[in-house]
C-alpha cells in the first residue's frame, strides 16, 4: 500500500517517460507537466502508432492461454492488484500488461511468460523488424522494475517482427512472423545505471522550475521529439543554413560552426566544397538559380509518346497478401499523363478499391495505360522498385512488367545534375522543386498532400463500414496521385524554358 501511495503523491515515471528522460530531461519534464506543448499527432505518426498496437495484439497469440489486464492508466492501483492475483495464482502461461511499480516507476509489461523451470521471461513487443539499442533501455527499466518489485524474472526479450518471413495467403505461422531476440544479459548490465537514472529524473521532476536545455541533435534520437517545435520558437533560424548543403562532410561542417558560420552566403570563397556545394553557395550568394548541366538534352534523349507515371503504396507490418513479407510496399493506386506531339496530355488511372490483392488487376491497368512505346518518366527510383516487385509476384505479366522498366526515364538526376535554385533549400525532392519551376502548382489544395497521409488514409477506407468515406477517400487519394503527375508535366515544362544564359 506505501508503494501505491508513492505511486499517487509524485510525479510518476512510466517506461515511456524513462526513456524520454533518457533522451532529455526536458522532454520528460514537458511530458510530465506540459504535455499540450507537444505538436499535434499527425496521419503518418498516428498510424504507427496503431500499427503498433496491432502487432501488440497479434503477438499475444503466441501465448495461448495467457491473461490481458485490461484495466488502462486511470485505474493503474486495480490493474496493480489484479496482476498481482493472477501471477500469485500460478494458473496462466502467460500475463498480457501486466502492471508493477517500484521506486515510483510504474512499467505495464506486453509480455510476462511463465518459464518451464521456474520463473518469468519478460518481453517487449515492437512494430519493427530489427533490434535497436533504445529497445535495450526499454527492456532495462522494465526488469528493474520487476525484479524491485519482486518477480523472479530470469530472462528478457524483445519481439520483433522478422523480414525474412513469406506469408502463404492461408494462414500467419506466428513462430515465424515473429523473432525474439534475447536482451538479458544487455539489459541486466544497465541495471545500476537504471536505479541512479531514476533518481536523478525524480530529482529534476521534484523541482518547481523545467531544467534548461538548449535544443540539439538529442532531439531527434532516438525519437524525434514532439517539443521541438516549442523550445525552438524563438530561436533565429539562418536564410539558408548549413544543413542546405548536400552531404557535407561532419569534419567540414565542424570546422564551420567553429568560425562561426551558420549561412550558407558565409562561408569563404577558399572552404574545400564540392562541386554541387560550391553551386548551391553560388545560388544562394547570387539570389538566383543556376543551370549548370545541359538539361535541354537530357530531356531530349525521351521518346515519344511520354508517359509520366507514379504509384502509390501502402506497406502493412502485418502481411495481408501472397508472398509479402512484413512491411511489402503494396501499389493500390497509379496515375499516368501521356504527352503525345501536338496534343494536350491525356490521363488515366486506377485505384483498387476491393480488399483482395490489388497487384494483378492494378499491373494489368498499368500495361494498358502504358502501351508498346514510349518513355516513361518518373521522379526517382522508387517506380522503378515497384515494377520489380510486381514482376516477382506476378510471373505470368513478368516479362511484360520488366519491359516497362526498360523504358524509364527517371527525372531527379536530371535536375540534381544541371539545376538548382535557392528555393530548393538543399532537397532535390518534387515537394520543394515544384514551386520553385512551376509557381503556382503545388499541393495545398489537396485533402491528402504527401505519400504517408495516402497509404494511412487508404488503410482506414479498406477498414471502414461506411461507403460515403470509402469514396471520399478514393477521390482524394486520385486527385493527389494525379497531381504527382501533372507536377511531372509541368516539371518538364519548366525545365524546357531554363534559358542557356543562365549557366552557372
């Protein structure tokens, strides 16, 4: 009861704010007192975040006969005292949540296995395919909370889901869609480091003043953090800082921030750059783009009729079709502009609205809006990808898919190699390259404007009962892929009607 006590009198600490903590203390500090200060959940974050709940469901059937503790954080002393029944009870493999606290560290465990021999295996369920070191630290503050709280717990892991898996169609083989991969002898070494940690975050959190920390690379790792936005808001931000430098070296960048320079504008004539470093410099000095590539000829080497395609994608952790693997780009949706000479452009597209494998009937679509002839133009190699991947699960049009890829035309090292405006800011992607060629064209208007929001958004119209948000779903996952190529279009355009003089 004195532990509950402690558990309601103080500022607590959760796996979650620990590992916060550990990153900033600032962090932990806004998470504990000032959490509406965190920037808004967004699509994309929201759908891991239930991607990784529904790992979490799916890896609690590997324990059959295990026992959820259901009761959520508002009722954190009944969840205490329920998993404290069931594990003194001895009846169950395995308890789902289970919750303990010790020291004013209050863990809900996904996973307490009771082992052969006697004893417990902890383990932590994660959504991804590999272990990382934060998964360690994670494990750790959990096993010294258990331990402290009295559990015999004589292993630990963590579960991940394994890459290597290949889901029949029929049925998920859990043993294989899952890896474990032991972390007790990592975790058991963190342990001291744990016990002083703790201390010093109750330390801190005891305080009626937030610690000062100055904003840094800490707040992208191991998690970008969502007070970042907060504690920079008054920081002065450089025009065209250094980060717009594409791959400068870390040693460069060191010897920079030690003469003091932040501005691209800033930096001296003599400062060993490459190629591409020293035009962006130029660009941003000048206030003006530089052609510094024959971008009229490259554009020249197309062949006629040009077909400007995109694909969009979505990659369920949890396999859905023949033959994928965990996280598998599915393609659901393309969209295709065919320029023919003297003639306006021409659209077609198709998005698989069926719940069944969208790769057969999308590719058959694809082969038809493409033809015989004819380059086709993309932004990047991510089409590319695609095309090899359903060229491998579907033999039968195989030989006809590697053909189409015969006749890509990728437009990114066009403009990366004899085009930059200062408005690029260093990134080379279509988002930032647009407005800057095309003013005027860009994203804005659309519901869905970037290829996260259209995988999340056409998940949740495949789960929906309701048919209206199913087809107001579909229509704006169209009119954003369709806008991914008229952008190319476009694209083309503009770089057609760069004029020579303007030569770096």
């Amino acid at each position: 009861m004195k532990e509950l006590a402690a558990v309601a009198s103080r500022p607590g600490l959760s796996k979650t704010r620990f590992v916060a903590g550990t990153q900033c203390h600032l962090r932990l500090w806004h998470d504990t007192y000032a959490r509406e200060l965190a920037s808004p959940v967004d699509e994309a974050l929201q759908a891991i975040f239930d991607t990784g709940q529904e790992v979490g469901e799916l890896a609690c059937r590997r324990y059959p006969g295990g026992h959820l503790v259901a009761h959520d954080h508002h009722h954190v002393r009944e969840a205490l005292d329920e998993t404290r029944r069931v594990v003194e009870a001895g009846t169950v493999p395995a308890v789902f949540e289970a919750a303990f606290t010790h020291e004013g560290v209050l863990v809900r465990a996904d996973v307490i296995e009771r082992l052969p021999g006697g004893g417990w295996r902890m383990v932590e369920v994660k959504s991804t395919t590999r272990l990382k070191d934060v998964f360690v630290i994670d494990a750790a503050v959990q096993l010294w909370v258990l331990r402290g709280a009295g559990l015999d717990v004589r292993d630990a892991g963590v579960l991940t889901l394994d890459r290597s898996y290949v889901y029949d169609g029929e049925r998920l083989e859990l043993d294989k869609l899952f890896r474990l991969h032991p972390v007790h002898d990592a975790a058991s070494a963190r342990l001291d480091d744990i016990g002083s940690d703790v201390r010093a975050m109750h330390a801190m959190l005891a305080k009626p003043d937030a610690p000062e920390i100055q904003p840094g690379d800490h707040c992208f790792s191991p998690y970008p953090c969502p007070y970042h936005a907060h504690c920079t808001r008054d920081h002065m931000v450089p025009d065209h800082g250094l980060d717009e430098l594409s791959r400068l070296w870390p040693g460069h960048r060191t010897q920079l921030d030690a003469m003091g320079i932040r501005e691209v504008r800033d930096i001296p004539d003599d400062f060993p750059l490459n190629r591409l470093q020293r035009i962006i410099r130029r660009a941003v000095i000048d206030g003006r783009a530089q052609l510094f590539g024959d971008v009229r000829a490259e554009l020249a080497r197309r062949k006629l009729p040009v077909h400007h395609l995109d694909f969009e994608t979505f990659a369920p952790a949890i396999p859905r079709f023949a033959g994928t693997r965990p996280y598998d780009p599915v393609p659901f949706l393309f969209s295709v502009h065919t320029e023919r000479e003297g003639a306006p452009p021409v659209h077609r597209d198709y998005l698989h609205a069926g719940e069944d494998d969208p790769r057969p009937a999308l590719a058959d679509h694809l082969l038809e809006a493409l033809g015989p002839e004819g380059s086709i133009c993309t932004y990047s190699g991510y089409e590319r990808q695609v095309l090899r991947g359903l060229a491998a699960a579907l033999p039968r049009r195989a030989r006809a898919l590697r053909a189409l890829e015969a006749r890509l035309f990728d437009l990114l090292p066009v403009v990366r190699n004899g085009y930059y405006h200062p408005d690029f800011r260093g990134s080379f992607s279509i988002k930032r390259v647009l407005p800057a060629l095309v003013p005027g064209l860009g994203y804005d208007d659309l519901s869905i404007a970037d290829g996260q929001a259209a995988a999340a958004r056409y998940r949740q119209a495949l789960e929906s009962a309701d048919p209206v948000e199913r087809e107001v779903t579909f229509r704006d996952l169209r009119a954003y892929c369709k806008r991914d190529t008229l952008a190319l279009v476009e694209l083309c355009k503009g770089l057609l009607a760069l004029k020579p003089s303007r030569v770096a």
